[in-house]
C-alpha cells in the first residue's frame, strides 16, 4: 500500500471510528470500508477533471502507486 492510500486509510478511520479503531466491530468496518471507497472515488474524480480524457487514468494509477 503505497503511502497516499495509507494516509486515506487512516482518514477513512478518522472520520467513520473516531471513538477508536483499535478493536473494530463488524459494523464499524463496514463504515470505514465505505468512507474509504467514497475517498479514494472522490480522489479519482478530481484527477479525472484536471486530466485529459485519455490520461485520466495514467494519472490515478500513479497517484495511488498502482502499476
């Protein structure tokens, strides 16, 4: 996991557990693992609209480390 979705990851925590995240319900994950998509989509979408149609993608796979 490269160090940009690391940072997201804890965000995602951060705003879905604030109370903790050392011990997760099933409940709380489902709330992290949701926050965590709705950030990296919303990531995803600011790149795509500073990008050129075709390296929008290019883009967002270097920006998350994804090769």
């Amino acid at each position: 996991m490269n160090e940009r979705i690391k940072l997201l990851a804890n965000q995602a925590l951060d705003q879905a557990v604030p109370e903790t995240w050392s011990t997760l319900t099933c409940e709380q994950l489902g709330r992290f693992q949701e926050k965590f998509a709705e950030l990296i989509v919303k990531e995803c979408i600011d790149i795509s609209y500073v990008a050129e149609p075709y390296k929008a993608n290019d883009l967002i796979l270097k920006h998350f480390g994804v090769e």
